[in-house]
C-alpha cells in the first residue's frame, strides 16, 4: 500500500472515530442540553392562597411524581392537566393556576422526575412521557375524562400531545410548541443521527392521532423555539382546531399574555 494510500485510511479511521465519539457524547449529554431541574427539599411548603393538594404518583419503577392539586372552592367543571417546560417546578407562578381556576376547573401541576419533589432520574421518553400517562390514568377515575384538558407549555407541549394520543381527553391546548426534538436536533447537529435522540417528542406524529380539539399558542418573538419550525405544525390541524400567533411574545411569560387570557375563556367553554 502506497504512503498515500496510508495516509488516506488513517485519516479516515482517524475522523470516523471522532465522529462515533461525537455520537457517545452527544447521546450521554441530553438530558444536561434539556433539562434544567430545580429541586425541592421533602419538607419544602408552598404558599399558594388557593386551596389545594399536594399529591404523589408512584411509577412502573418506583419513582414518585409529585404534583399540585389546585381545586376550586365549588363543584369544578373538570380538570385542566399542565405540563410545564425543561425548567424550575411546581412552586410556580400562581397566575399559571388561577387562569383556569377563574373559569371554575381544577388544575394539576405535576414536576418530572428530578424536578421539585419528584423523585428517579429520567433516562428516555418513556420515563418522561409513560409517567405523565400514568398521572392521566389516575385522574380519569377522578374526573370525567370528557372533562379533562390537557395543557403543554414549551417541552411540556410534546408530552402532552403524546398524552393526549393515548387517551381522549376534552381538549389539548399547546403554548410554544416544537415540531418534534428530533426536528430540533436536526436544526442545532444535522450532522448526528436521529436514533440517537433519546427523547424524540414527535408532537408531529402525536397530532395526526388526536380527534379532540386541539389549540395552539406561538409566540412571534420566541428566541428559544424557533417559531418558523414549529408553525409545521399547522399542516396536521383540522377544522375544530385552532392556531394563534401572539405578536411581540416572547417564549416565557405567556400566561401573562392578553390574548391568550381572552381567548382561554372560550377554549375551556367552546370545546
């Protein structure tokens, strides 16, 4: 073999084993890239003004989901089930309760594993997305399921599609949402496999399943999620469904919008 020849193959050997160390790493960091939990201690109390319940929810490997039962003082109208983003935990801004709890339902407001009180450690989707299904399981023998909404807000929009595909709550409603974590991926690392995504999130996939009513929130000025990728979306709604685009919103804060404190009203009564 000629030296160039040489040359070329180590090279070559040289540069596949970089990649394949790229993959190693990039499939190993994920959960740093997106998640950024806050933790509470056991003891940790809350000092929401409106009455509530803190609650556990045990999963198939023993990890525990804790969430905030928010109730409303008389006989609620259902349940609104809200999935927050990749950060913080349910010691939250009361104003993400009393949105819906203005309009007579309950909320609950559940932390993922590591995040407040929940314990385990997410390690894929099925531990991310399998334990809010179980949550939802439970519910349904509290609630009426034709009464239950389901609210996803950022990364918590494509758990609670996938959600909502395996079951038939009233509604779904999704504020900043992503086309799919694959898609983001594609976006930030189009040079690395797909399978490598551990937690795909294909709200893409999950809406082409899902009959209910479904209302979308984008935020025009979203510095986080691009909103000219996630606005795909609208090829998989239909007539019952809704889209806005909030003009000059950010990707936080959006409960503090206005039009999407007018227009909640009317999703919770018109579904």
């Amino acid at each position: 073999m000629s030296k160039t020849k040489k040359s070329i193959l180590a090279t070559s050997i040289t540069l596949c084993i970089l990649y394949v160390a790229v993959c190693v790493y990039f499939y190993n960091i994920q959960n740093s890239i997106l998640f950024s939990p806050r933790p509470l201690p056991a003891d940790h109390t809350y000092s929401y003004d409106f009455d509530f319940e803190e609650r556990f929810f045990e999963t198939t490997d023993n990890a525990q989901i804790h969430a905030i039962h928010a109730k409303v003082e008389d006989s609620a109208k259902g349940l609104v089930i809200y999935f927050h983003g990749n950060a913080g935990n349910n010691d939250t801004s009361p104003a993400k309760f009393s949105l819906f709890m203005n309009e007579g339902y309950d909320v609950l407001y559940p932390d993922y594993r590591g995040f407040g009180k929940s314990t385990g450690r997410l390690k894929n989707e099925d531990d991310l997305v399998g334990d809010m299904k179980i949550l939802y399981s439970e519910m349904v023998k509290e609630y009426d399921e034709s009464s239950i909404f389901i609210l996803g807000y950022s990364m918590g929009s494509g758990i609670a599609a996938q959600v909502a595909a395996a079951n038939d709550p009233k509604g779904l409603i999704l504020w900043t949402p992503y086309y799919s974590m694959v898609d983001m991926k594609n976006a930030a690392y189009p040079f690395l496999p797909s399978f490598l995504v551990r937690y795909p999130l294909r709200t893409d996939l999950a809406l082409q399943k899902i009959e209910e009513p479904i209302t979308v929130f984008y935020a025009e000025n979203d510095q986080v999620l691009p909103v000219e990728r996630a606005i795909k979306l609208n090829q998989f709604l239909d007539g019952n469904d809704q889209h806005y685009m909030l003009e000059g919103q950010r990707h936080n804060g959006l409960f503090f919008n206005n039009e999407v404190r007018r227009k909640t009203p009317e999703i919770l009564k018109n579904m």
